[in-house]
C-alpha cells in the first residue's frame, strides 16, 4: 500500500472501513491519537496519494481494488452482476 508509515496505513484504513459514518474525532480516538494528529496524518495520505479529501480516497481505493480485479480475473464485467 502505497509507501505509508505505519501509523499513516492505521489512519487510511479507519477512512476505508468507516461504513458507520463515525467523525475524524472518534476515528482518532479509537486509534489513541488526538483529532489534530488524526488530521495531520490524513493530510500526509492526502499528500502521497494525490487525493484531496476523504472522498476521492476513498473513490480511488475501490478504483484500484476493480482494476487489479480486472487484471488479475479479466472480468471487469462480472463485478456489475
């Protein structure tokens, strides 16, 4: 996953996976970390991925999983059925 530290992978996950709609706060506090912290990693992720907010990160990560899925399977396709 891209070339992110540790803590940056943490950050970037909690985004992905926040079907809850949970706020930057509660992400943050659920990893130990103030919101400030939450947000200034984010902005480093932001920065190494070339999006410019939680939205685009997220598009860009499903992108990615349905492109490497059309790679790797050849079936583009079969993921709308």
């Amino acid at each position: 996953m891209m070339n992110l530290t540790k803590r940056e992978k943490e950050v970037y996950n909690k985004i992905i996976n926040n079907v809850e709609g949970k706020s930057r706060k509660e992400l943050a506090k659920e990893l130990y970390i103030s919101a400030g912290t939450f947000h200034t990693h984010l902005l480093k992720i932001f920065e190494k991925t070339g999006a410019s907010s939680q939205i685009e990160l997220i598009i860009r990560h499903y992108h990615a999983l349905i492109h490497k899925h059309k790679i790797e399977e050849g079936d583009f396709y079969g993921l709308l059925e």
